[in-house]
C-alpha cells in the first residue's frame, strides 16, 4: 500500500511490528500490574485496593517509576508507586501509598493552606502525570473533594526521589483534570495543556470536547494563563473523540515535533467507550498542532484480563498517564484497562507522526484533512 509505513519495535525479550493500521502491539503478558499484586504488599485491610490504573511513569536511578491510582475497597483513591529494572516486569511496590488524601502530617510548600488542601483531597487523590523539570520531577494529580459534589482540582507535588513529597496546591483554582506540561520553556515561559471541566450535567460534551494550553513564568506556582480558544477541539461531527477528549501521556519531544498522546470518548448506545489518541505539536510553539483522526488504541477484551471473581471498574476504557521514548523510537504506553489493571503496549515514532501528518482532522472544525477512498 503506497501509505503504508512499517516499523519494528523491541524491547527486553520482547519484538513486534507496528504499522499505520496497529499502531500499538500489545504487550503479551498484559496485564504488567494487578490490584493483587499490589495488595501484596499494602497488606493493611485498610489500603486493600480493588483496581491499578492510569499510572504516571519515568525514569529516575536506572529505574523506571510507576506512580499508579487505586481504588481503595472504601472507594478512596490513593496513588502508589512501583519500580522496575526494565519497565515491563519483576515491579517492586512501595508498602506505603506514596501519596494518599492529604493529612497535616504531610509536607507543604511555603504558602499552601495545610487545612484547604486536606479538604481538597478528602475523596481522594487520582491520574498522576509525572515530568522532569530539570534536576526535578513534577506530578500533576486529580484531588478531589469529599463534600461538594463534582469538585475536582488538579494539584502539584515536586519530588527528587520518589519517597519525599512536597505538596504546592492547585495548578488552578477551577474545576479540572488532566493537566500535562512540557518539560522545556518556549520564549522562556512553561506551557501546559488544560482541559477544564463543564458544568453541564454529566461528562460529556461542552468544554469536555476542549484541550486549552497555557503558559506561566514558574510551573510551581498557580499563575498560569489559559488559552480562550482551545488548541485541539471534537464535538462538530462523527468521531472516535466526538464527546470528550483530555491530555493522556505528558508530550515528549521527537525530531519531527512534541508527541502528545491523548484519551477520547464517543458516547454510544452501550456507555462511553474510551481511546487513545496522538496529536503532533510543533517543536518552538506547542500551540501549532495536527491531530490524528484515527485513535491509536481501541479498548478490546485483551485490555482487562482478569479472573472470574475479580473486580473490573469501568469496561470499554483504555487510557494512559504515562509513556516513554527510547533512543530508537520505540514509543512505551502505559495505559489502564478498564480502570482495573495496567498494561502496556509498544508503537513508533515514526508511525505516530505518520498518522498525525497524513490522517489528521483540523485541530478545530474536526474535519477530516484527507480524503476517504482514496
């Protein structure tokens, strides 16, 4: 096929091929982390989980970092955190919950109200994104209350070693979720990608369908600058992401642009099945973009494989909080399944840029870029 663009992908023990059509080889020993393997060592009754899920990842000593969201069996959400030699296999889990809803024992930074942000976090913590911000390692979680119904802001907390947090309070005083940054300043100020919350019933449609960008002279603080136009907006017709799109995966920087993989949702006649997705942004200004129209990831029955007496959360959801690029191109998605269990699944640059250069939708209006049939 004249469009046809084919890359091979390895990593360990383990090789596939991707191509425009499978983007994404799942990794055959999917799932890389259950609830039961945590509850191995968070052996307390009450840090017994029910679901891993959308976890945030890096590097950090050699090592790869997982700081993942559960469900605790009280419906709390905690994050804990995981390591692993190789990022596939062999994870070491923490017996402590790395962050949990915040008590006044924890660390503030200088200026946070302690007591404002325990009330913030009462109904818990969830979907950390992790980012290494030069000698420093930032992670954007969801805190969400345990009173006011719907409240939801994204936090901060800055960590050297993954055993200290410190926590800075809310990125905005707004509700929101998903909130990823760049890891380099453009014009020497920080960008992020934003995508508040409506408050139309439900979570779907309105600014659901929105990613905004932003910019701040100092990613620690809580003045940021969002964009009135979104930069990548769905909802003007049939899509894979038609009712509600979010940053997934921090972006990471490639030769051709800024990878961004995102999460979409089309509402059907059967709940709102989630995808992954992949924007491509410009190198020197992140708000120039080109948004695939083909999602990277469906939800199948491989994505939650668990058994007959196992809890699964949410069926017909893939989402990812995390990813890594190596030197070769090979792309890692970490992604959960069902809001049950983490996975992993292997792509490449090549054929990421590919999708977002040759079967895009314009970022705006939604319309397709390329012809059908042709």
């Amino acid at each position: 096929m004249a469009n046809s663009i084919v890359r091979n992908v390895s990593y360990g023990h383990f090789s596939a091929t991707v191509h425009l059509n499978a983007p994404v080889a799942r990794f055959p020993a999917n799932p890389i982390l259950t609830a039961a393997d945590v509850n191995l060592a968070l052996r307390d009754p009450a840090l017994q989980v029910v679901t891993v899920h959308n976890a945030g990842v890096t590097r950090h000593n050699d090592e790869t970092v997982m700081l993942f969201r559960s469900h605790l069996r009280c419906g709390k959400s905690i994050l804990g955190i995981a390591r692993s030699s190789d990022g596939v296999g062999d994870w070491r889990i923490d017996p402590h919950p790395a962050l949990s809803p915040a008590t006044k024992k924890d660390h503030f930074a200088g200026g946070v109200d302690s007591a404002a942000q325990q009330a913030m976090e009462a109904g818990g913590v969830e979907d950390p994104r992790i980012m290494y911000m030069g000698g420093t390692y930032a992670v954007t979680y969801n805190a969400y209350d345990a009173k006011i119904k719907n409240r939801v802001r994204v936090c901060l907390a800055v960590t050297e070693d993954f055993t200290h947090f410190v926590r800075y309070g809310p990125i905005l005083e707004q509700d929101m979720r998903n909130v990823v940054l760049f890891p380099e300043t453009f014009g020497g100020r920080y960008a992020g990608l934003f995508r508040p919350n409506d408050d139309i019933p439900g979570d779907t449609g309105g600014t659901f369908t929105q990613i905004c960008i932003g910019y701040a002279d100092d990613w620690r603080g809580d003045r940021w600058e969002i964009s009135e136009r979104p930069i990548m907006r769905t909802g003007m017709g049939p899509s894979a992401f038609s009712d509600k799109i979010g940053p997934g995966a921090p972006p990471f920087r490639t030769a051709q642009g800024w990878l961004n993989l995102f999460h979409g949702v089309r509402t059907t006649m059967d709940g709102n099945p989630y995808v992954l997705g992949v924007a491509l942004h410009d190198l020197h200004d992140p708000s120039r973009v080109k948004m695939s129209s083909i999602p990277i990831l469906f939800p199948t029955a491989a994505d939650c494989r668990v058994s007959a007496s196992a809890y699964v959360h949410v069926p017909g959801v893939v989402f990812t909080c995390g990813a890594l690029c190596t030197d070769d191109g090979t792309v890692l998605v970490y992604y959960g399944g069902n809001d049950t269990v983490m996975n992993i699944g292997f792509s490449h640059v090549d054929v990421l840029v590919a999708l977002c250069e040759r079967y895009g939708q314009d970022p705006y209006s939604g319309s397709l870029l390329y012809t059908l049939g042709h």
